[in-house]
C-alpha cells in the first residue's frame, strides 16, 4: 500500500498577517481528494483518508474571503467499517437488478479482490 506524507496546519488571522501556530505532520495510508484544493477569496477541501491504523477520516476544511475558518474531522473507527460498508453497498444495489453484475464491477473499478461461485 502506498504511504502518503501530509503536513495538516492550522491558520489564524492577526491584522492582516498570516500566523501558523500549529504545523504536524502525519502518515496515511491512503487518502482520497473529493474537492482538491481552490484558489481565489474562498478556499475548499476535502479529503478522506485511510489511516494506518484503520481509521476512516474525513476532514473539510473552508475559509471565506471573511476571517471565518471551519476545519471539521469526522472520523470511523475500523471496527465500524465493515457496518457502513455494508449500508453503502445496499444503497448501490437497491432493487437487486443485475446486483452481482454491479458489485463485481465497483470492486474491478477499485482494485478489491472478490470470488464468485455459481450453483445451477
């Protein structure tokens, strides 16, 4: 699995100066960018990570043009992963039609490992 190095800081307005008080680098997994980073007066991102201890974690993170900054973490913890996968997996195969054709598919599509069996 590969090892991704990120360096999490958090940011505080003083005036019109940029202070970084807080600057700690952690090791993931895994991590995923659902909204990459923007530039311009408003800045967004959110990512979820797999963390090496098998924690799920995704954190948003927004600044306004204003002084407002909200960083929110929500994290899983590994032995609620299987329960959420499960809803998940549901959710995309609701209705049954072409459920096994679906589910091989998505874990094609990301790389999961799977067997099949088929009694007739």
């Amino acid at each position: 699995m590969k090892l991704v190095v990120t360096a999490r800081c958090e940011r505080r307005y003083f005036h019109t100066e940029l202070v970084w008080y807080e600057c700690e680098v952690t090791s993931r997994a895994h991590t995923v960018e659902l909204a990459p980073r923007s530039d311009g007066a408003r800045y967004r991102r959110v990512a979820l990570a797999l963390e090496r201890g098998g924690e799920l974690l995704l954190t948003s993170h927004e600044m306004g043009a204003s002084l407002d900054d909200a960083e929110i973490t929500l994290q899983i913890a590994p032995d609620q992963l299987a329960r959420l996968a499960l809803a998940l997996v549901a959710e995309r195969l609701a209705g049954g039609e072409d459920a096994v054709q679906t589910l091989a598919e998505l874990c094609d599509e990301h790389g999961v490992d799977y067997r099949t069996a088929c009694w007739t």
